[in-house]
C-alpha cells in the first residue's frame, strides 16, 4: 500500500499539496490552498468492456480552459494505481504527457480538446472496495471520496461538473443487467455479449459516477412526482432477496413525498434505483439516480430485521435520496466543505424519520449517538471543525463531527430562525446555488439572507472544534430566580483559544408547586457570562435547559437531586425528562466509580433513582416507546466522558452494581410491564414496537439482578419469538450469561439464519458485545470461525467493531482487547486501508483512561505505528491518535 504523495508541479491545476514530504509521511492538503481547476469538462464519455477480472475503460473528455481563472498549458487526470494503455488528444496518440506519482499530466496546446485515454482495471482483486470491484459475482462502484481515480485518469475533484454518457457491454448469462446513472438511453445484443448505453443529463462530479453490472432482480414502483412527472423506482437485488425489499421501496416513496412537502424539493430523472450490495465500506451512497447501498439498509422483514434495522433502512434511503439535492444538485467545491451535504442532510434524514415515527424518540436517539461518539471526538486527540481544515486522508473525515455535529449546527440556525423562516432559507440556498460547487460559506449567508438572521458570530461553529461547555447556576431572593450562564470551549488539537459562540437554549423554570412552568424561552448565549432574572417567583423555581438538546454543549447546572427526580417525573419536554433521568444516574455513578460516595450517599441516591425509574415504569400517560428511553441507563462512553481520567473497570461495575439494584427493588412492576408487553402481538406500529423496547429493557434490568430468573424469561422470549427484535433481545441477554441456554440458543440462532449474511453478522455482534466475562476468547475464536472473513466490511464490523465497543471486554485490565483490536488493525490495512483505519479512535481514547490502561493501549498504537508499510489512512489516524 502506497502512502507517498508526490509533491504538485508547477501546472497551475495542483491539487493542494505541502512540499515534499517524505516517503513515509503522506502530504497535508490544506483548505486555505484552494485553486479552481483551471479546466472545464463539459462531457465525458465513458465505454466499458465488462469483467470480473479485467474490466477495459476508454475515457473520452472534452475539456476547454477555465476562463474564469488563468489558462495553464497542462492538465493533471487523477490515477489511483493506473496505467494508461493509450492517450490521444484530438484523435491522435500523444507522448506529451508524464507521470507524476500515480497522476499524469498532459500538455496541452490552448483552446477546446478531446482526450481520449484507455487503461484495464481489475475488478476482482479489487479489496479496498474503492473504484470498481467484484461482490458476489457482480460488479459495482465507489467513487466518494477519490475512488474515481481508480477507474480512468480524471480531474477527480468534486468542483469540475461533467455531463456523462456511458456505454456498458458484458456478457449477458454473467451480467445480465447493466446500470448506470441518469436514464437508459440504448441498448442492443452482440452474440453472447450484451450493451447498454446510459445518459445523465445533469452535469456532476466524478465521485457521483456509478456503474452495476450483475445477475440482480428488482422491485418496481412508481412515485408521480408534484408536477406530475412519473418516476419508476427500482430496488435491486439478489434472486432471494426480494421478498425483503418492501420496506426499502416503500420508505423511498415517503422520502420522495416528504422531500416535497417539507423542503419543496422534487425529483429531477425519470428513473431512481437502488442496488443493495453486500460488500460496502459503509452504509450507502448517493451516486445519481443509482444508490448503491449495503445490504444491511435494504433488506429487511420481521422474521430477519429488528425494529432498529427498519428504522436504519428508513433513514438511510431517506438520507441517500434527500442528497439528490443536498450533494448532488448543489455539491460541495472541495472535501472540507463535506458538511455542507453530509451535515444538511442528516438534518434532512433525522427530521424525516421524525416525521415517519416519535419525533421525541428520535430526537433522544439523535442526542445519544451524538454523545456516545461525537463529544468523545470532539474531547479526544482526532477532534476536529465540522469544516476541517486540514487532512491527509479524506476518507478519515466521515467523521460523526461532520455528519452529526454537522447536522446539529444547521439545526441550530432553524430553531433560532423558527421552522419557517429556516424554509425560506433553504430555498434560497437551493435556488442560488443549484448546479454548482458550493461551499458552507454560501449555505450560511443563504440561510442569512433568506431567513433574515445574523450568523455572523455563529460561523465559529464551523472553525472551532470541542464540545462548548455550559455552566447554569439558579439562585432565588425574595421574588425573583435569578439564572448566571456561562460557557467556554475547551482546546482542541491546533485551537488552544476559542471564542465564545452562539448557543441557543431553550428553558423553562418550572413552579414546585403547581408542577408547571409559564411559557419556555429560547435563550442564545452569545457571550462568555449573562445573567438573567425572572420576576414572580415565590419559592426557588426547578430549571429545565438545554430543552429538545437545542445545542449540542454539554450542561453543569449543580441542580439537587430533587430537582432532577421532579423533572423525570413531569417536564412536559420529553426529551427533558430523558436528560432529568439520565443526569440522576449518571450522577450517581460517576460519583460512585470515582470513589467518593460513602455508604448512606449511595442509599440515597439509589433510592431516589430506583424512585424515579418507578414513577416511570407505572406512568399510564407515557407509550412504551418512550418509556423503554427512559428506562435506559447512560452509556459506558458517556459516563467515560464525564469524568477525566476514567476507569472503565470500575464505571463497568457499578453501573452493573445499580442495574442490579433498580431490578431488585423494582421486580414487581418490571414483572408487571413484562407481561402486559408480551400481550400486544407482532406489528409494526409504534405500540407494538414500544412493547418489545420494554420487554428488552426488563431482561437487561432482570439479567443483573436475578440471573437466572432473566435466563428462563429470556429462553422463553427466544423460543416464542415470532420476530428478530424479540428473538436478537433474548439472545443478546442470554449471550452474557453462563447458562446451558446461552449455548443451546446461539446455536439455534445460527442454524436458523445461516443462510442469511446479515443474521449471520447477528449472530457475531452479540456474542462479541456480551457482558459474558469470556468475550476476548469467543472473539478470538469466532476469528477462526469458517464464516469469518476480513473480505467483508460487515463480517468485520459485525465481530470486532462490537468488541471495541463492549467496553468490559475491550479496557479488559490484561491489555489483550487493544492487542485484539491492533492486530486486526495490521492484518487489515493492507486489504481495505478505509475499514482498517475506523478502528484506530477506540484506541486513541489512551489520554482519557486510567494510567494502567492508557499505557498499554498507547504501546498498541505504537506498535502499529512501527509497522513499515502503514496506508494513508491509517498513518494519519495513529499518529493523531499519538499526537
Ligand atoms: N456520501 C457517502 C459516504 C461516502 C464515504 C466515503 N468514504 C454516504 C453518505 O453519507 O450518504
Ligand atoms: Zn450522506
């Protein structure tokens, strides 16, 4: 694996480039160095000769100097490991071009040319799954970020837009359908070779081509569109797996339809379609009128699926067709400003799902994977802006900072501007910059000018990385409740001093007494320290802030116990109410696991949790759904978080010590809520789904407290179980069990499902994230299992991203989960650098943990550090991690 980045030429066309770095230190682009190319491609032609082994590319771009900038007399066309097999220009062979590390740049006589450019590609030996590879007999395409460039020599940036037309032949037993972007234009028969001629009207950058070719059959539908236009829809896939592809089919429908009503967006082809494929780097992607998706967010029925994983295929469809806008119409110039699509539609996808299902539930399951994965960024050594500033491997900036503090900054500007108003400036953005390459500077005055805020000082929230820190301290005198805000950002790697920012609050102070609050106001705190007073108070009011988590801070608002058990109890914000239990808990125990309760303390405060938790369990006016929330004890990683230096061990324990006591002085009602939950039959509406939430979340209490009561419960859910959400959380309290049970059922679980790839990953996951106090050595032996391969993104994911998880099993005091997770590291950078480099962050948490710990994960990343051939991505990664 290559690492080395030649330095640029002197072509006026460079890609942002330090000076020459060495051969082991892969180069820095820096978004302060950005040049427009100083060529325009209005058209390229793209002709295929399709195979798994050898696959033929014949490039045909038409390209014109850029008269916007100053001309250049060389072009450079990206390669990724290519070699050209012939180059012409205007119809002739030229030698006028060089290479330069694995780009190659042309001179160029002024004026329009056509340059026609051939090389061979091999598709089957592709592992990194970037470009064109092989899955399963069929061929498809990553091209985001710079995939591309494996495939032909290009200007593989996203701010040169082309027009493509592409030819596709194949032989016709093995590839009987062939896709491409935009519509299908012509196709025809050449003995036991076939074609396919395929024409996208709307001009795009190169890293939206896609291309499929394989033995697939598909789902159709239609959506008629609110100008009437019709548009056929096609979900495809593997022979068998088209009974599972309703939900996908039906979840682009409602995308389609929301995308109309809520943002005024419609679709612009005459043809959308899906293809699901099993061996993807992520979930899925956005390439014109051809998504290409990963199995896991296609297929799905209840016999295979869980309840999240319809949601995730609803959000997922709905992301990936909401970008034929936010990505694809408007684009982004360069790679740092990956937010202004990535944030903007994740926004897009969590309003929609919203839309589709509990907006709180969903609003509290935005804000946990936001703490649980962001703020640990943003407070460890890979923080970063939601626009970056500097990378060396983009692919290391798919970042839940760029998505999902991304998302978050933009919603921020619709709360402060109100839902309306917020429209009004979407659609001035849409309307400014559509077909062009833009940049998070132009949404940010769009949305100025078209909602009529000032986001003047807000644009720090674009520069600065680190989670803002709000403090709230409540004081009350005579009539009045008087509220001192305060906030600082803490430093990040490269921003040692920050400003402060713009941070929207919503509060309410609610009466004690009446058990009601007067109105909720948006606060935005814009300085480093306000107060605020709030006349009419007789006695001290209860504070309920950060209502909705309308910004993404953390809060220290030293509010009594009381106060918290009256909120969980009462404040009519449900997400307020979640935050009211999870700040009673995890008060609790990061107190606890950091030594400093003595004995009455811990009674206490268990008593008023266990108090709480029993208000909610036996609140008729709350659904399940809601109420399997609140019965959630905060994550390991977030409690980790709270803390500076944490002990995984000792955070381990005690949140299993209070587990253990909710489900003891709870039984009765846990039991209660169990057996009205296991009445309501299989369905997917939100009752029902609500039913199965609690019916998990009582096995998880119970397994703690009464181990062998939660395994006969449990061996009986499993056995009953006419869905996955049922039988996957049974299995998954069993799996940390010592129990016959737990061995008689996984082996059910895998001998049902082994046919089915993505039950089969199940199958992997739960073992390898059981509370199971043997979880390093089934790790280690489900790696030799015959299923297990290194080949398959999910396969990978599936057992060892669910052990760096598993924060028992991997911080084991031994050492052997970080050598685990290095070994696997080393083991697969060589095949897919992009998948091996996700596993560096859990190891780079070192500066967070105990001094035990962090020295030996901190010898892990060393140890991968020292290895001679490290890819790009993995390079930057650990050594950030080491900084
Ligand atoms: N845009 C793609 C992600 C591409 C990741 C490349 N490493 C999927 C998405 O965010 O919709
Ligand atoms: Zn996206």
């Amino acid at each position: 694996m290559d690492i080395a980045r030649t330095p640029a030429t002197p072509d006026g066309n460079h890609e942002m480039a330090d000076a020459a770095p060495s051969p082991q230190e892969p180069a820095t682009i820096r978004r302060e160095d950005y040049q427009p190319f100083a060529w325009l491609v209005p058209e390229t032609r793209l002709d295929f000769d399709l195979g798994l082994e050898s696959t033929r590319v014949r490039a045909t771009l038409t390209v014109a100097p850029n008269d916007k900038v100053a001309p250049s007399p060389t072009i450079r066309l990206n390669g990724d490991g290519l070699q050209p097999a012939s180059v012409k220009v205007d119809g002739e062979p030229t030698q006028s071009y060089v290479m330069d590390g694995d780009d190659l740049i042309l001179t160029l006589p002024a004026g329009a040319h056509e340059i026609a450019i051939e090389t061979e590609i091999q598709p089957a030996s592709n592992s990194q799954l970037m470009g064109l590879y092989a899955s399963n007999d069929m061929l498809c395409t990553q091209c985001e970020a710079e995939g591309f460039r494996r495939i032909t020599f290009f200007p593989d940036r996203p701010d040169v837009l082309s027009t493509y037309t592409v030819r596709m032949r194949g032989p016709k037993a093995q590839l009987p359908v062939l896709l491409c972007n935009g519509n299908r234009v012509d196709t025809g028969e050449e003995g036991e070779m076939h074609w396919a001629e395929w024409h996208d009207p709307w001009p795009k950058p190169s890293y939206l081509f896609a291309l499929v070719a394989g033995d697939l059959v598909a789902r159709t539908n239609h959506f008629t569109t609110m100008s009437g236009r019709k548009v056929e829809l096609n979900v495809y896939v593997r022979e068998g797996d088209l009974p599972r592809t309703e939900h996908a089919m039906e979840s682009l429908k409602r995308s389609m339809k929301w995308d109309e009503e809520t943002f005024g967006r419609e679709y612009d082809l005459d043809l959308f379609n899906i293809v699901a494929v099993s061996d993807f780097n992520m979930g899925a992607m956005e390439n014109k009128g051809l998504n290409v998706f990963n199995t896991k967010y296609v297929l799905a029925d209840p016999e295979t699926a869980t309840d999240g994983d319809f949601d995730g295929i609803e959000g997922v469809i709905g992301h990936e067709y909401f970008h034929n806008w936010s990505g694809n119409r408007i684009t982004c110039r360069d790679w740092f400003q990956l937010s202004l699509k990535e944030g903007f539609t994740v926004l897009r996808d969590q309003l929609f799902s919203a839309d589709m299902g509990s907006e709180p539930v969903k609003r509290i399951e935005d804000v946990r994977i936001l703490r649980s994965v962001q703020f640990p960024e943003d407070s460890g050594p890979l923080a970063h802006p939601i626009r970056p500033d500097s990378y060396r491997e983009i692919n290391n900036f798919y970042t839940a900072t760029v998505y999902n503090k991304g998302a978050e900054v933009i919603r921020m500007m619709r709360t402060m501007a109100g839902t309306e108003r917020f429209r009004e400036g979407t659609d001035l953005y849409f309307e400014r910059h559509d077909g062009e390459a833009a940049t998070c500077e132009d949404f940010v005055t769009s949305i100025e000018d078209g909602a009529g805020l000032d986001l003047k000082q807000f644009r720090l929230w674009y520069s600065q990385a680190g989670t803002p820190q709000v403090t709230a301290r409540l004081t009350h005198e005579g009539q009045t409740a008087r509220l001192e805000l305060s906030q600082s950002v803490p430093p990040t790697p490269g921003q040692s001093d920050k400003k402060p920012m713009p941070i929207p609050l919503k509060i309410a102070l609610f009466d004690r007494s009446s058990g009601s609050h007067r109105g909720e106001e948006l606060v935005v705190l814009d300085e480093a320290r306000r107060e605020l007073t709030f006349e009419g108070f007789d006695a001290p009011p209860v504070l309920s802030i950060n209502r909705t988590f309308s910004a993404p801070v953390t809060i220290d608002r030293d509010i009594p116990r009381d106060d918290l058990v009256f909120l969980a109890a009462r404040d009519d914000d449900p997400f307020a109410r979640y935050e009211a239990m999870q700040e009673l808990m995890a008060g609790y125990l990061v107190a606890a696991a950091g030594g400093g309760l003595a004995e009455d303390q811990r009674e206490a405060a268990v008593g008023d949790i266990a108090g709480a938790m029993r208000a909610v369990l036996t609140d008729g006016a709350l659904d399940d759904l809601m109420r399997g929330e609140l019965m959630m004890l905060p994550s390991q990683t977030y409690l980790a978080e709270q803390m500076l230096v944490a002990d995984p061990g000792r955070i381990h324990e005690e949140r299993e010590a209070l587990k253990a006591q909710l489900g003891r002085r709870l039984r009765e009602e846990l039991h209660r809520l169990y057996d009205r939950a296991e009445q309501l039959p299989y369905s997917l509406d939100l009752a029902a789904r609500g039913a199965r939430k609690v019916k998990t979340q009582v096995l998880v209490l119970a397994a703690a407290s009464d181990p062998e009561k939660a395994v006969e419960l449990a061996a009986h859910q499993y056995d009953r179980a006419d869905n996955m959400t049922d039988r996957q959380g049974a299995l998954m309290v069993l799996a940390g069990t010592q129990s016959p049970e737990r061995t008689t059922r996984l082996l059910d679980f895998y001998n049902r499902h082994r046919d089915n790839a993505l039950v089969v990953d199940k199958w992997f996951a739960l073992q390898a994230s059981s509370l199971h106090p043997q979880v390093i050595e089934h790790v280690k032996s489900l790696a030799d299992h015959a299923e297990f391969t290194l080949k398959n993104p999910n396969r990978v994911r599936s057992l060892y991203m669910a052990f760096a998880g598993n924060p028992h099993a991997f911080h084991d005091a031994s050492g052997e989960g970080y050598r685990l997770i290095a070994d696997l590291i080393l083991e697969l950078d060589p095949i897919n650098p992009q998948t091996a480099a996700r596993f560096v962050p859990p190891l780079g948490r070192w500066r967070r943990i105990e001094s035990g710990r962090s020295a030996l994960m901190r010898e892990q990343l060393e140890r991968i550090a020292a290895a001679p051939k490290l890819s790009r991505d993995t390079y930057e990664q650990v050594t950030r991690s080491l900084g």
